[in-house]
C-alpha cells in the first residue's frame, strides 16, 4: 500500500517543496470534496482550522478555492486546535473537517489532516480513493456556476472549545490555588490553553504564547520543554504544562522540575480509571514505542496493553474495535474516547489535573507511576527520496542487533511517518541497547554518506 500524498497523520512536508504546494492543496481540496458529497441536491459543508504557520494563509486559501470549485460551502476558524477541528465537525454537522498543521514540526513544514463527519481521521483505505481522484482530471470535479462554494469565518470556533473542554471535568471542580505553567509552542493553543485554565480558577502563567508565523514549537513545546521545567522551579508551580504546535499532545512537568512523558500519564489514568471504574477494558492502547516498564506495570493490575503501529490514527482505530476509552503515545498523544475522537493534549492535562487535587499529593508522586525499563531512542535524518533502509549494511546491523537483543530485549527501527527521519529505538540492558543503537546509527550515517 504505497501512497503518494499522505504519510502517517496526513499530507506533511517542507511548504513550496515536493507534495507541500498551493497546487496540490487545490487538487486536495476539489478531490476530498468530490469523495465526501455523498448527497445530490442538498449543500455540503467543510471546516477548516490551521496553526500559526505562516504558510497557512497560502494552504488555506489553495484548499477553500478547491472546495468551492467543487461545490462544498467552507466554514474557516482560523488558528485553532486538531481536536477543536475535530469536534466542530461533528458539532456543526458538517461533511468532513480539515486542520492545517504539521503538528510538533518547524514552521517551514506543514501539513492538512482530514477528517470525516464523525470527527475521526481517516482510514487508509478513504486516503488512497482520496489520491486516486487527486490525479484524476481536475475538470471532472468542478461544478456549474451556480453550484460554487461559499466561504465564510466563524468567529466563535475558539469559545466553543474552551467550553467544550471545561465541560469534561465536573462543574464542582475548581483548580484554586494550583500555579500552572503552560507552554503553548507558539501554536495553535495559545490562547485557548490559559483561558481553560485561568477560568477554571488556576493560577496561570503562560509561556510561548505570541506566534509570529516562524516560532511555532522552536524550542519550546511538547518536543523541547526544558524551558517549561526552568520556569516551572522558578515560579514554584505545582505543575507544567507543555503542548505541541496543535496541541493534540502533551508532555507534564512536576513541581520539581522532572519531565513526564506520554506514558506515565498513560500509566497514571488507567490506573485511576480502573479504580474508579471509569476505564471500559481491561486493554490500554499504545504503539511500539511505549515503554516496556508500563506493560508491565499496567500488568500487575490485571490489565493488558495492547500496541499498535505508531501514529495516533492507529490507535484511535484499535480503541474502536476493542471499545477500549484509553490509549496513547509515549510521544504525548492522550487519546480519551469518553471525551475526544484524537489526541487532545489540554483535555489530558485536565484529567492529571483533576487527580492531582483529588490525591491532594504532589505531582512528583502523583506522576511516578512506574520506573521506565532503559530506552534509548536515536534519529537519523535523511534527504528527501532517499531509501536507506534499503541499504545492504543498515539490513545487516539491524538483523546483528536483533540477534544481540533477543529475549533480551526489544529493537525498532522505523521511518517517521512526519518527518525525513529513521528512528532507531532499544529497550534493554543500557550498555548493550546503547551498542546497538549506535551500530545501526553508524550504519545509516555510512548509507547516508554514500
């Protein structure tokens, strides 16, 4: 199943570059449309939402000329959330949503996540017919005059996400006297971030907060939060908070400064939810990429995890079929069925948040919910088109690895789906997982070389 436009989580890319164009967001746009009007004799509607980038302008003009061309009436927020897309497809009842982002990537890079009107990300199966009609002939896709597409703004898109997302705690929840810091990437949350929060009674100090169209997640954010754990000691708050450029993930900091990733706060509300009743399995979802000590913690429990291919479209799609209402990546996706159909790094927050002034203890202890196995994960960049594991010696130091780690020990070796990376991950005794990765890395940098 080879596809031509989109990877794991999309349409991504560096802008103006390769499938990143304004002409393959038209093409997109007039195909997408012609897949989802389903319906003759009645309007259809799309939503569009995006991040800071500055390249969003240009994306999301090329797609509303596509989607009216083809006859589809567009309703745009402007920046905003992945989930907050992804709800208000559903909420306003429209036929597909879009989000305009490349998530935790730099501002030269972006992407387009599409949505049905159920508000989950698409199959593989609804993407290849999508690509199919992108190469087809564009004129069989438009419309008569008189069926062109309207555009319009929704002013209010940000404000029903903010009630949304307070909606998912109790009313009687309060979070009064908890100082919170939250880093915003630049991104799509950073005004929706510490208006939840600050009406919910925290004390709230922002950070990363003024995009300029160029400093979406540049070392800040979920993939680089060593200024969140700075500023958490500083102003002595009781947790940090750090999101990505759409935040559809999350990463925590406790009062002490200590990082927490994806799968502690995994580990942390399965853990809650079994108690409470409120976890619908006895299965967690994650990928390969979790670590081994929360299988094996989630097992001492009674509880099974159950790994996916990575990408949080894998994992919302394993949640459906197993009815499980928990899951996620070590990366920071929390994915929470009871409340949102994909990532939703805030509505996570809040759950932590909500047990944290449940338990009354600190986020050091709250948050320490098992003890990580030795995981080392190193990448690898490579240049557009270029196939390196293909690469007769990288196959060879990957099979000596394996070999060097079986029954010992776990090896994964994977192109991201987002970025131009091989991703090179060991889980084991850390001297031999260490020798490992560093064999393979060698071995790419050699095919790189090449």
């Amino acid at each position: 199943m080879n596809k031509r436009y989109f990877g794991t989580d999309g349409v991504r890319g560096t802008t103006n570059r390769s499938v990143m164009t304004a002409e393959m967001a038209l093409r997109l746009g007039m195909a997408a449309a012609h897949y989802f009007k389903r319906e003759n004799g009645r309007r259809h509607t799309v939503v569009i939402g995006k991040d800071t980038r500055l390249s969003g302008y240009m994306l999301e003009s090329a797609l509303v000329a596509g989607f009216t061309a083809a006859g589809m009436d567009v309703s745009q927020f402007g920046p905003c959330p992945t989930p907050a897309t992804a709800m208000l497809t559903r909420s306003l009842r429209a036929d597909m949503g879009v989000m305009i982002t490349a998530s935790h990537n730099r501002y030269e890079d972006n992407g387009i996540k599409l949505f049905g009107p159920d508000g989950y990300k698409l199959d593989d199966e609804a993407e290849l017919e999508i690509e199919a009609l992108m190469d087809a002939d564009m004129a069989t896709h438009l419309v008569e005059p008189k069926s062109i597409g309207r555009a319009k703004r929704i002013d209010d898109a940000e404000a029903r996400y903010v009630e949304i997302v307070k909606a998912t705690l109790p009313r009687s929840l309060r979070l009064t006297g908890l100082r919170i810091v939250v880093d915003c990437a630049n991104g799509a949350a950073y005004k929706a971030a510490p208006k939840v929060l600050w009406e919910l009674g925290a004390d709230v100090i922002p950070l990363h907060n003024t995009p300029n169209g160029f400093n979406i997640n540049e070392d800040c954010g979920a993939t680089a939060p060593q200024d969140l754990s700075e500023n958490v000691k500083r102003y002595r708050a009781d947790l940090g908070i750090a999101l990505d450029g759409d935040a559809d993930r999350v990463v925590l900091c406790d009062e002490k400064g200590r990082i927490v990733d994806g799968d502690q706060i995994i580990g942390l509300l399965a853990t809650s939810w079994k108690k409470s009743g409120t976890l619908a399995t006895d299965t967690v979802v994650t990928t390969q990429m979790s670590n081994l000590g929360l299988e094996q913690a989630l097992e001492k429990q009674g509880l099974k995890l159950q790994r996916t291919q990575v990408g949080d479209r894998y994992v919302v799609e394993a949640m459906r079929a197993s009815g499980a209402n928990l899951g996620g990546e070590q990366s920071g996706h929390i994915v929470l069925s009871d409340f949102a159909t994909t990532g939703d790094g805030l509505i996570a927050a809040l759950q932590v948040l909500s047990l944290l002034i449940e338990s009354g203890k600190p986020a050091s202890e709250l948050l320490k919910v098992f003890t990580p196995a030795p995981q080392i994960l190193k990448n690898v960049r490579y240049a557009n088109g270029a196939l390196p594991l293909e690469n007769t010696r990288v196959k060879e130091a990957i099979a000596e690895g394996e070999t060097r780690l079986n029954g010992k020990g776990r090896l994964l070796v994977r192109k991201s789906g987002t970025e131009p990376l091989i991703r090179v991950m060991a889980e084991g005794d850390r001297k031999m997982i260490e020798a490992v990765v560093n064999d393979i890395c060698s071995a790419l940098d050699a095919a790189r070389s090449a």
